[in-house]
C-alpha cells in the first residue's frame, strides 16, 4: 500500500512539473506550438497503431491484451500532456480538438476493444457470431479513421489560420488507419467466406462422428453451396494493393471443400449405409439357429463380411486422406493470412 502511494506522489510531481515548463512559459511561434501538440500524442499513436497490428497479424484480441493495457495508459498519459499545454494566444481549438481526440480513443480501447476481446470466444460457435464479431471490429477502425481525420481537418485550419507550412509527416497516422480500415475490410470478407465453410465442415465432421447420416448429407449439401458461393464471392474481392494470395488461398481452401463434399463425402456416407446394412444382415444370421441355415445363407453372410471388410478399409483410407488434405489446406491458409497482413499492415513509427 505504501509502495501506492509512493508511486502516486511521483506521478503528481512529474505531471506538475511538465505544467510549469510548459505553462511558465507561453509557446509563440505556431509552428512550435502545433508541435508540442503533436508531440503530446506520438507515444500513444505508436502504441495503439501497434496493438491495431498485432491485433490484425493474430486474429486474436485475448492474446494481444496486455498491449491493450498499455495502449490505455499511454492514452492517459497523452490527455496529462495535452491538457497541460497551454492555450495558442487564447485560440484553443487545436488543443481542444487533440483532447476531444484522445478521449474518444480511450473510450474506444476502453470500452469497444473490451467488448471485442468479451464477443471472440462465442463468435467461433456461429456464423452470425462470427458476423457480427467483425463487424464490431470494423466499426471500431471506422470510429478511429474519423476521428483522425477530425483533428486532421482541425490541424489543417490552425495551420492556415497561423499560417503554418505543413507537411505531409502530420498525417501519417490518418492514411495508415485508412489503410488498416480497407485491409480490414477486405481481410474480414475473405475471412467470412472461408468461416462459413469451415463451420459447416466441423458441423459435418461432428455428424460423422456420431453416425448420423442424415445429418452429414444436410450438411455436406450446405457446405457444397457455401463453398460454390464463396467461389463466386472470391473472384469479385480479386486483390488487395495488387496482392492476390489471401484471394488465392482462400479460393484453394473452397475448392477443397467443394471437392471434399461432391467426392469424398459420399464414400463416407456410403459406408456407413453398408455398416448398417451388414448389422441388419449380422443380426439375422445370428438370430437364425445354425441348423435352419443353408449354404445361401452361409454364402450370403460371409460375402457380407468381406464387403464390410473392403468398405472399413476404403473408408479410412478415405477419411485419411481427407484430414491429411485438411490440414495441409488449413497450414497454408493460415501462413497466407500470416503473411498477407505482415505485407500490408502499416506499422507507425515516429
């Protein structure tokens, strides 16, 4: 508690400190001023332009919460240095717009980012979970851009007001989260596509498992039709900045299900029909006493048992065959989408 409190005092000291050296003395060139502005943010823009990057490399918010932790506390300490500058020969428009800034992006690593990290557990259980899961993301990059944009405009009118000369170094941040936005966007589509697919797949594969073979063939239909659609969905998404292998994985992944749900799905199914038939055929033979049975019995039942026989041997070559596929198609996608957002992710640096 002691060690608390002993941290709070230097805090305190450190935030009066920076209060007096900058307001003992007042900033009168505007181009120094528009600088101490920007400065007062530059810590906070790198941090959360890399949570926005490890966030999108990952897929994953949960892993990257530490790093939310930080953004937060840079944030605050950013609206402790802003506040702190004085007002521009009583104009407080840039300095008011750099807090009303910073606010909406605490608000937004606070609160929106929380409720991202809180939805992705159960956004992996449904398509519409997963839906509404990115679409939260987006809304998020959109709340960010504009706010950007906002005290860009802000900046732009002081500059002119004053004028002051600036260059293009003052809005880096901007383009960058516009391109984290359209990355965003056109990541999330692809993504989405190939979800939808992948979820009817484990729907199915849980089917399999427990032998219902209703089941399996409702679910290898929808899977044929998503990923026929998905196909179709791929060709209009093309590229993104002239990069085409998120596209180009993503259509590999559906053409595996699209072949795996014609092809190889059937030769699963169909043997499960054949188990069930030889049960059936068992059960009758078994229940028939031996001195009732003929030789066309006998011969009946053991040809039912070599074709049992050959069927479990195809089916799981089959089924092995279709997991090996599966997880070579899966690698491959995953280092695609590894790879796509390390190429076009921008990065921020001061």
């Amino acid at each position: 508690m002691e060690l608390k409190k002993c941290n709070l005092v230097i805090l305190l000291f450190s935030c009066l400190s920076f209060a007096l050296s900058t307001n003992g003395q007042a900033i009168e060139n505007p181009g120094e001023y528009m600088t101490a502005v920007y400065n007062a943010r530059t810590e906070m823009d790198a941090k959360y332009m890399q949570y926005l990057s490890a966030a999108a490399h990952g897929r994953r918010a949960r892993k990257v919460e530490k790093l939310r932790q930080e953004v937060l506390e840079s944030i605050n300490q950013s609206k402790y240095k802003t506040t702190d500058l004085p007002k521009y020969k009583g104009d407080n428009t840039l300095r008011q717009g750099s807090i009303d800034y910073i606010t909406l992006c605490y608000r937004v690593f606070n609160e929106d980012y929380k409720k991202i990290v809180d939805m992705e557990e159960l956004a992996e259980q449904s398509f519409d979970g997963m839906s509404a899961y990115l679409l939260l993301q987006e809304k998020v990059t959109e709340k960010l851009t504009e706010a950007s944009t906002k005290l860009q405009n802000t900046s732009k009118e002081f500059a002119a007001k004053y004028n002051v000369k600036i260059d293009d170094t003052q809005s880096a941040l901007g383009s960058k989260l516009d391109v984290a936005g359209k990355l965003n966007d056109y990541s999330n589509a692809l993504f989405l596509i190939f979800f939808k697919c992948n979820w009817q797949d484990k729907e199915m594969t849980t089917a399999m498992n427990n032998k219902k073979v209703n089941d399996v063939e409702q679910a290898r239909n929808a899977l044929l039709r998503y990923a026929n659609e998905g196909l179709k969905g791929v060709d209009t998404l093309k590229s993104f900045n002239n990069d085409p292998s998120l596209a180009n994985a993503c259509r590999d992944v559906l053409k595996y299900y699209k072949k795996m749900a014609e092809t190889d799905v059937p030769k699963l199914t169909d043997f499960y029909l054949k188990e069930e038939n030889f049960n059936k055929a068992k059960k009758n033979f078994e229940t028939k006493p031996a001195s009732s049975r003929t030789q066309a019995d006998i011969d009946a039942y053991n040809k039912a048992v070599k074709d049992y026989n050959e069927s479990i041997d195809a089916f799981n070559k089959t089924n092995n065959a279709i997991n090996k596929e599966r997880n070579q198609v899966m690698n491959t996608w995953e280092d695609a989408q590894k790879k796509f957002q390390d190429a076009n992710m921008p990065y921020y640096r001061r």
